[in-house]
C-alpha cells in the first residue's frame, strides 16, 4: 500500500516488510499450538482469546515501529470488531432461538420424528442432503446449522452414531446450499467484489461444487454402510422417545416455529428479525402447549411463571429434569449465555484481524503469495491459499473474499483469465475453509451450536475439504478456466456469448 494511494496513511507510516507481516502471525501460530498442546479441545474457552490478544498488541508494536500511532492501531482493533456485530446479534438469536425451541417442544419433536423416519446406515449422506436443500432455499449456512442441525445432532445421539462425523454432514450440506444459494451473503460478495453477475457466477460454480458435493455424499454414504451404526438397540431408542413423551408434548404443532422461521428465510427477511420471532413465537407455543415444562423451568407456580419460564429459556436455555442421561444430555442447552464464550472468541480475532490490515500487514503478504506466480496452476493455488490464511489471520469470512477478491482481480486478469474464475475461487476457498478455523466467525460459531469442537469436525467436513482441493487441481489441468471475454462454457448457458 503507497503512501500516496492510502486515505489513512500519513506521510510517516513506512510500507511493512514481510518479516514484519509475518512476525504477529508466526507468534499467532506458536501460541495457538501451544494452546491446543496444553488444554486440546477447550483451548477456544479462553486460551486461544488470550493468544489472539497478545498478537494483537504485537502487531500493534510492529506496526507503531512503521510510524503508526496507538490511536491508528487501536482504531484498526474497532474496525474488525465493528465488522461483525451482525454476525454477534445473530449469535445470540440463535442461542435465543435453541432455548426457546426447547422448551416448546420443537427440538424434541424433530428429535422424536427424525429417530423413526431416518435409517442409521443412510443418516449421514441424508442429513448432508438435507441441510443442502435447506441452505439452498434460504441461503445460510448458520440459520441451517441453528435449526436442522441441531436437530440432527440430537438424532445422532439417539441412534449412537458418531456426532463429530454428523456435525461435518451437517456442515457440508449447509455450505453447499449457502455458497450455491442466490440469496445468500457470500454468494453475493464474491460476486461484486470480482464485478461479476450473480446468476453467470453461481453458474460457473457448479464445475468445482456439484462433482465436490457428490464425492462428499457418496463418501458418507459408503461411512454410514460400512460403519458400526447399531450401538444404540431398539430398547435404548424406545426408552429415549419414551423420556421424550413423559417432558414434552411431542405433536405436529411443535413444528410450526421451524415453518415459520424457514418460510420468513425463504421471503428473504434478515436475519437476525427471522431468528427473534422464530425464537418469540417458540416462547409463544411453550406458554400454550408445555406449561408444566414452562413452569419447571420458571421454577415457580404463581400467574407470571409462564412468561418468566419463557424468559429464561431465551437467556439461559433450557435444563432438562429426565432422568434418562441421554434426553437430559441433548437438551440441556441454548439462551444467549451459551454463546458468550464464541463471542469472546470472535472480538478477539477480529481485534487481531484488524490491526494486520490497518497496519497493512495482510495486503502485504498477499503480495508476497503472489510475487512467484507464473502460471495458472499456480495463481489458483496461491488464491485459495491465501483465502485459507486470510480466514486463520483475520478470522473473518467476508475478508477471506474482500481482500484476495481485490488483490488478485489484476492477476486473473493478466494470465488472460475471465474475472468468473477468480469469483468461483474465492468461494471454493474463502467462504468453505472458514469453518475449519476454530477462532473464524464460522468455525466458532458451528462449534458453539453443534457442540462439537472445530478440529473435531474438521475431518469430516468433506465438502469444504475436497472443493478447494478441486479448484486447484483445476487450475494445474487448466481445466474450466474461462478466457477473457467467453461465457459460453458455463453449464444451462443459454445463448453463448463471444
């Protein structure tokens, strides 16, 4: 970044060098390591937050060497956070959401359904392709997750199947219905940031995506076959919908906050609303149809303890009285307060994150990435690599596509490459890998809500694994790498356009 072409920057500020831009990041990585080395799956309850501080302040101190002031640093820490109070609120509507849910009756419902309707060999490839027809109707992964997934977990836990292998079909069914999905965010970024049409963008995805989702689906049908999935006997299972039926009334009408929430998805209403009255109108339904759970929870009989039941469940979830472990185990969860902990956990990336842009260190090393690139093979590759470091660096999905979209649009252009190439790229990488990141907006978030840690999953998540390995191999094979200026290899083109 020049001195002269920077709004921000004072005549003082020194362009960085790489070992300035890599020093916070390699202390980033040692501590990280070292925080998994000593508390392994809890490092994201506290650990990893104080590592992501630390770094903080050290690229504050490296970028203060470069003539920045306090001020500008601490102003790059705001910035980052300020990116994602969206995503905080909705965060806490989820949590809201799952609590109230519970208590109505809505988790337990689909619990009870979903036991008897899906077969244990063919659970996992159909909770993938489920959660895929969702996402792809409502376009977001979090909403599919917060909703179905949690749902499916539940489910999972019921037949004895293996959560961290349902939480990666989970999350590659929901990926691929919110990256293939015209209503949703990223879709929509990779596109404008890259200045290309939205529908010839999710057209050219369709190359690196369908063959993915495929490979990911088979895959787990051939774990689901193969595995041990008879852990739970028929009696464990009886006793379960049993426990079910003695806390809550399970009925079709439990299920209306799931119509109305995907209905309110579906008419492209946002977010955040969509989630609150998903979760008042739960709160709604537990006040009419399970007053004694209500009531329970409330921890009182007078006239007030159905709202005040209702009230905790949005705040502080749900707490089962079962005395079966497994039923007491799935639904004692939800509120607000159980997302706290992944709040932390993104304030302090994105407070990491944004003092590596403000100080230029992350333009910086993608310049780098790109400075060695000769070929094609090799421009895909550093793409979805720096994608992939931009989601561990700034622990943000939308800057994993913002700032590769803006650095490499020159460099696509130049190997005589349509601008479609680079859109699909960031989505095959930026939008997919975020989630494999435990401190990423994405990866906590999922992690919170399937209560399964991200290096858990991880290995699962088929989909987001094998897509960006996809798009390299593309890239090495040359193969569907659109010209400048020709559309006319997109898959249900209508008219070719030379």
């Amino acid at each position: 970044m020049s001195q002269t072409s920077s709004s921000n920057a004072s005549e003082s500020h020194r362009n960085p060098s790489l070992l300035d831009a890599l020093i916070p990041l390699l202390i980033l990585i040692a501590l990280l390591s070292l925080s998994v080395f000593f508390y392994g799956a809890d490092s994201s309850y506290g650990p990893n937050q104080i590592a992501l501080l630390l770094c903080a302040g050290v690229a504050a101190l490296v970028g203060m060497k470069n003539g920045f002031t306090w001020n500008e640093m601490e102003g790059g820490m705001l910035h980052g956070m300020s990116l994602v109070f969206g995503a905080i609120l909705i965060l806490l509507a989820v949590g809201a959401l799952i609590g109230s849910w519970i208590l109505a009756g809505t988790v337990p419902s689909m619990i009870y359904y979903g036991v008897q309707i899906l077969s244990p060999q063919w659970f996992y490839a159909a909770s993938c392709i489920i959660c895929a027809i969702v996402g792809l109707s409502i376009g977001s992964s979090w909403t599919t997750a917060g909703t179905l997934g949690v749902a499916l977990m539940g489910i999972a836990s019921a037949l004895g199947l293996d959560p961290a292998i349902t939480a990666g079909a989970v999350i590659s069914g929901a990926y691929f219905g919110d990256k293939m999905s015209p209503l949703s965010d990223t879709t929509n970024v990779a596109a404008a940031v890259t200045s290309n049409d939205l529908f010839l963008h999710i057209r050219h995805m369709l190359w690196t995506t369908i063959p993915a989702f495929t490979l990911a689906v088979v895959t787990f049908a051939i774990i689901g076959l193969s595995a041990d999935t008879g852990q739970a006997s028929a009696e464990d299972i009886q006793q379960l919908l049993g426990a079910l039926q003695e806390e809550f009334s399970i009925s079709i009408v439990s299920l209306l906050p799931l119509a109305l929430l995907l209905f309110m998805a579906w008419r492209k209403i946002p977010a955040y609303p969509t989630l609150i009255i998903g979760a008042l109108v739960g709160c709604l339904i537990a006040m009419i149809f399970e007053p004694n759970a209500t009531r329970q929870l409330a921890g009182g009989e007078g006239p007030l303890s159905l709202l005040k039941g209702a009230w905790h469940s949005l705040f502080d979830g749900y707490k089962s009285s079962s005395s079966n472990e497994a039923v007491a185990s799935l639904l004692s969860k939800g509120g607000m307060s159980s997302m706290l902990n992944t709040i932390w956990l993104i304030i302090s990336a994105m407070a990491f994150g944004g003092v590596m842009e403000r100080a230029g260190f992350l333009e910086r090393i993608v310049n780098w990435a790109l400075s060695g690139v000769k070929t094609v093979g090799g421009l895909v590759t550093s793409t979805v690599l720096t994608c992939f470091g931009m989601n561990a660096a700034a622990g943000d999905q939308y800057m994993a596509i913002i700032i590769p979209g803006r650095m490499f649009r020159e460099a696509f252009k130049d190997k005589g490459l349509h601008g479609l190439n680079l859109s699909r790229t960031l989505e095959d990488s930026g939008t997919i890998t975020s989630v494999l990141i435990p401190w990423n907006t994405c990866g906590a978030y999922m992690s919170a809500t399937l209560g399964i840690a991200t290096f858990t999953y991880a290995p699962f998540a088929l989909f987001n694994i094998i897509c960006p390995l996809l798009a390299i191999a593309y890239g090495w094979l040359h193969f569907k790498q659109m010209p400048l200026g020709k559309q006319d290899e997109l898959p249900f083109a209508d008219e070719p356009q030379r």
